[in-house]
C-alpha cells in the first residue's frame, strides 16, 4: 500500500491547482470511478463528493485539492506560475516535497485510499472540495446544496503538535473575522482646523475602542483556546494642510465557538462605519464519543500516544461544524510546512494517516 499511496500522492501533487483546480478535480473524479462502484458526482462548483454504504449516519474524509500559488522552483516546467503545467515532486530521505505535498494533497491521497479500502458501518462519504485556500467557496457551495454528513474527519495538519513525530486530534479550531472600520469627517484647511472634523482622530478612538475590547475564549481539549484582536492597516489623510474627511483602518479578529468581540460598540462611535470583509467560522468537536473514536484509531495507527489539541487557524471544519457536522481534524502537515517554498511530507506520516482513514470508516459507528 506504501508505493501505491506515494504514487497516488505524486500524481495529486503533480497536478497545478493553484489557480484552477479542474484538473485535479478531474483526476480525482476519474480515479474514483475506475478504483471503486461508488456513487461519484462532481457539482458545478467543481467539488468531487462520492458515497458508499447504507446507514442512519454519515461519517465524511473530507480534504481540499486547490493550493495556494507555488513558487518557481516548484514548478516543473519553468514558466511563469500562472503557465505552469506541472509541479515538481521529489523524494528524499523519507518525504515527499512540492507544492500540495503537506497542504493538502497527501492527506488526500490517504483519504481516497482508505474510502476504496473501508467496508463502512453506515454511509462513508469521500468529499474533496475547491477553494479552501480562498475562504471555503467550495464547501459553502457543497452545504448550501445539501451537503450534511453527520461526522467529518478532516485531513488538514495536526502532526507534531504534542509533540515531534505525534498525529494528534485536532478538536477546536480558532475562525477569523477580518473587519473595515472607516472613520468619516468633515474636510477643512488646516489653518482653520476647527472648521472642520477630523477624520483620523474618530479613527484613532476607535482604535482606543478596540484596544480595550476583551475578546472571549473557550475550554478545549483542556486548555484556552483565546480569541485576539489586532489592529492591522490605517490609512487616512490627503496632504499635510488638509483636515482628513476620511480615515479607514482593518482588525483582524481570531475568533474561538461562541460569543464574539464586541465590534458593534465600536461601531456605535459617532462617524464610524464597520464593514466585516471576511468571517471564516471557528470549530469544535461536542460529540465526545467520536472524538474517543478517532483518538483510539490514531492511537493504534502510531507508537506515540496521540493527544487531543486545538489549532490557531480557520479550516473547511469550521463550514462543517457551522452547518451541523461534529468535526475532528487529523492529517499529515506539520506547523511550518504548509505554503513554504521547501513544502513537503513524511510518507511514514501519510501511510499513518491512511491506516487511522480506514479504521475510523471501517469502525464508525458501532465504535461509539
């Protein structure tokens, strides 16, 4: 299963999807219908989702094959990134290296593996969707037209976060709200500056609002999982002399389940407006009997011992948990490893994935 993993992975990764993914999407529709009798559909915003068993609940592998944009000495042909026709994929000392190895198409490979292996309990869901990288189109688009499994494990990375060499259980994740606070005025010459309202001081007590918001936090696999604030970009101002009518500034805002940072009474200041520009959803796992599952799975696929653990960052999980899905994230990437120039994975990794994969599909739900 070794060399057919790697080879899977290989071809994944090969495939440029860093500006279209039609042609991963097609090699991965393609493989699904020749390697197994499921029932395969790829929808109109390019998802490739297919279905196996019967059952009252439905457990979903869900991966992403779109990456982000590749550097040069990734791509194999040596044209401009946006002209690139195939990506380089190397071996050496035990991983695999390009573009997608780490984020995500190993997992991926993994994943449709152990879907083709697994003799499922219930219904077993294979879902590998576009535009993770952009905020989640492809799973908003999936759950809009019904997508709904009622468990997900989700292969984004959670490797060497307990500890080196360790696939833990990524049980929570923090979102990301990205706002535009803009401060209006009144123009006015600067010599008669009381003519006027000046934009930038609105702004910078706004800011001072900011500051002195309390973001909430949450309690997850035993630790805080904390929301931040940060004031990131300001911008006001049109020449030394003139009294700003306009100054605008951005928040980025890491958000945790639940309750968010009072952003309105920001926007209650007078000549304030507040524009939320992204809202990725943060996630966490309530069911406690999947999380044990998924754990004894990792646990047995590896000699560590595993922990439950939270991520920092926003994933597809956060759409699924969102519309209902119990979530868990376990996958193959390493903190650092993900969109890095040298990006790459460890196959012993990839073929610890496959094997918690399959025990999980083969096993859920009668685990429970």
């Amino acid at each position: 299963m070794t060399s057919t993993l790697v080879e899977l992975t290989r071809d994944l990764v090969s495939i440029p999807s860093h500006d279209d993914a039609t042609a991963a999407g097609d090699f991965l529709e393609s493989w699904l219908r020749r390697e197994t009798d499921a029932d395969v559909t790829r929808d109109d915003a390019g998802n490739v989702i297919a279905r196996k068993g019967t059952g009252a609940e439905t457990l979903a592998l869900v991966g992403h094959h779109d990456v982000v944009e590749p550097a040069a000495s990734q791509v194999a042909d040596g044209h401009d990134d946006t002209e690139a026709t195939e990506y380089v994929v190397e071996e050496r000392d035990g991983r695999l290296y390009g573009r997608g190895t780490a984020d995500m198409k190993g997992a991926l490979a993994a994943a449709v593996l152990a879907f083709r292996e697994a003799d499922p309990a219930g219904e077993l869901i294979f879902a590998s969707f576009v535009g993770e990288e952009v905020g989640g189109v492809g799973a908003q688009y999936a759950i809009e037209q019904g997508f709904a499994p009622d468990y997900a494990v989700v292969g984004e990375g959670s490797t060497t976060y307990s500890g080196p060499d360790v696939t833990d259980v990524a049980v929570a994740h923090k979102g990301r709200r990205g706002s535009t606070i803009v401060a209006r005025g009144t123009a006015a010459h600067a010599s008669e500056a009381d003519a006027g309202e000046n934009a930038i001081y609105c702004a910078t007590a706004a800011v001072d609002r900011v500051r002195d918001l309390e973001p909430p936090s949450v309690d997850a696999a035993g630790e805080t999982l904390a929301g931040r604030l940060t004031v990131t970009e300001i911008e006001g101002g049109s020449a030394m002399n003139v009294v700003p009518a306009r100054c605008e500034f951005t928040v980025d805002e890491r958000t945790v389940p639940g309750e968010r940072a009072d952003l309105e009474s920001v926007a209650a200041l007078e000549g304030i407006e507040w524009t939320v520009d992204q809202n990725l959803p943060p996630m966490r796992c309530d069911d406690d009997a999947f999380v044990d599952a998924v754990l004894a799975a990792a646990t047995d696929a590896q000699t560590a011992d595993p922990e439950l653990v939270t991520k920092p960052h926003a994933t597809d999980a956060g759409w699924l948990s969102r519309a209902g899905t119990e979530c868990v994230i376990y996958g193959p990437s390493e903190p650092g490893e993900a969109h890095t120039d040298d990006e790459s994975v460890s196959i012993a990794v990839l073929e610890r994935c496959l094997e918690t994969y399959r025990r999980v599909a083969q096993e859920w739900p009668t685990a429970r």
